[in-house]
C-alpha cells in the first residue's frame, strides 16, 4: 500500500492522567481522530514522550486500556508507516512491546534527521540543557536497571497505583508553571543555542514542556515544542519544504 510523504510529529498525550475536567477516554478519542485523519498522507509518525501517564512493561504484563490508540497504531504498522515512540519522564519504562507489536522504534535520546536538505534534531526534551539537577538524578534512577527490576518485582496492582499517586502529585507541585514562558530563560532555548554552537540545525522539535512554543533560536534555525493535549490538539507537520505547528481541527 502506498504511503503518504508528510512527517507527522506530536507529544505529551498523558493518556491514563485526569487533568481538571479532561477526561482520558475523551482525550484518547480526539488523539485517535487525528490519527485517522493524517493516515493517508502520513509517511513517518514521531511521537515525541508522555503519551501514557504511565507506562510499565512487566514480563507479562501491560497497563490496561488505551485500546483505541492502540488499534490506530496497529493500523499505521499494517499499512507500512514507519512509526517511531521516545520515551518520557512518566513512559520511561518502554522495553520491547512497541516494537513487537507495531515494528515502532523506540528512541530514550534525541535523534538527528534530514529531509529534502532540511536537517532535525528531535527528542521528548526531559533533562536537556542547564539546571534541572534533582529531575536529572531522578533519571538516572528511573533508568537504573537494579531500580526498574526492583519496580518490576511489586505486584502491577501496587506499582501502577504508586506510579499514578507520584504522577498526580509531581503534577500538582508544579501547578501552573508549565503554562509561563520564560523567553531565553527556557532550559531547552539555551540547549537548542548551545548545540547550534557545534552543528546547524534547521529544526529543534520536543515536547515535555507542555507549552506551545515556535522560537527562533539561530539565524535559520526554529525550536518547535509542541505543547501538551490536556488543553488543545498540537501537532506538527513537514510536508518536505516547511515545519508548521497546527491544531487538529475535527471536521
């Protein structure tokens, strides 16, 4: 089947997290509509971290639920769709049942790209760029192979409660901070200008931040971060001669 030549790009469903009167269920249909709708025309899919609110692969087990995103990615795989899935800080622990499933690569760093002479540097965006040390030491531990075995060794009922209690609560402490944009203070500004130090990069896309923002940060360059589906529908898309940063307006 032949596929379609636009690079798709979108981050930090949260799928699982009850965020004020956002319901999962109706955030995981509105992902799955814009899904369909770009199927046709879709030549890779980059989802950029945090799509689930929490994610833990045990040896025979996965969460439950999140069936309908499941079943849309199923499709994409079937139709030959390169899919690729970064992990978050809250889906750090994906192993191998993506790839199984879905042939998805899974990328834990950010990766370079070039399309028609344009080249990317695509990532979830967590733990880049100064500052941010007790997040940073955070995951290291949650990366720590003793540490996701000693996780794995709780019974799932207790673990994907445990996990679900420390999302709500990392959440509240941060409150509305993810909602003020800090101008050349924002930690992935200064990343993005630092590695422009070493190699040109057209376009710098992450997520994580949980804010929409498209910045210049170099004299050809962009740093796009794609903001979160708690309270809009972002997403981006390169149709081979430029980067847009949209809304998925259902029809």
């Amino acid at each position: 089947m032949e596929i379609g030549q636009n690079i798709y790009f979108a981050s930090d469903f949260h799928l699982g997290a009850y965020v004020d009167d956002d319901q999962p269920l109706v955030r995981e249909k509105k992902i799955v509509a814009w899904l369909d709708s770009i199927m046709d025309d879709c030549a890779e899919l980059y989802l950029l971290g945090d799509v689930f609110d929490f994610w833990f692969e045990y040896r025979h087990v996965v969460p439950k639920g999140y069936v309908r995103l499941l079943g849309k990615l199923a499709d994409f795989a079937d139709r030959g769709i390169p899919i690729h899935i970064f992990t978050g800080n809250h889906d750090v622990w994906m192993f191998g049942y993506f790839t199984e499933q879905f042939n998805a690569q899974i990328h834990r760093s950010p990766v370079l790209r070039e399309w028609s002479g344009k080249r990317f540097l695509i990532g979830h965006g967590d733990g880049l760029g100064p500052g941010d040390h007790g997040y940073k030491f955070i995951k290291r531990v949650f990366t720590n192979r003793l540490a996701q075995r000693l996780f794995a060794a709780m019974h799932p009922s207790f673990g994907v409660r445990l996990a679900r209690f420390f999302s709500r609560t990392s959440r509240k402490a941060t409150g509305d901070k993810d909602q003020t944009f800090l101008g050349d203070k924002e930690y992935l500004i200064q990343y993005c200008k630092t590695y422009l130090q070493m190699e040109h990069i057209d376009y710098f896309i992450f997520g994580h931040r949980h804010l929409r923002i498209d910045e210049q940060v170099g004299e050809r360059s962009r740093y796009i971060n794609l903001g979160e589906w708690f309270s809009g529908t972002p997403y981006a898309v390169f149709n081979g001669e430029q980067l847009e940063l949209l809304d998925y307006q259902p029809t």
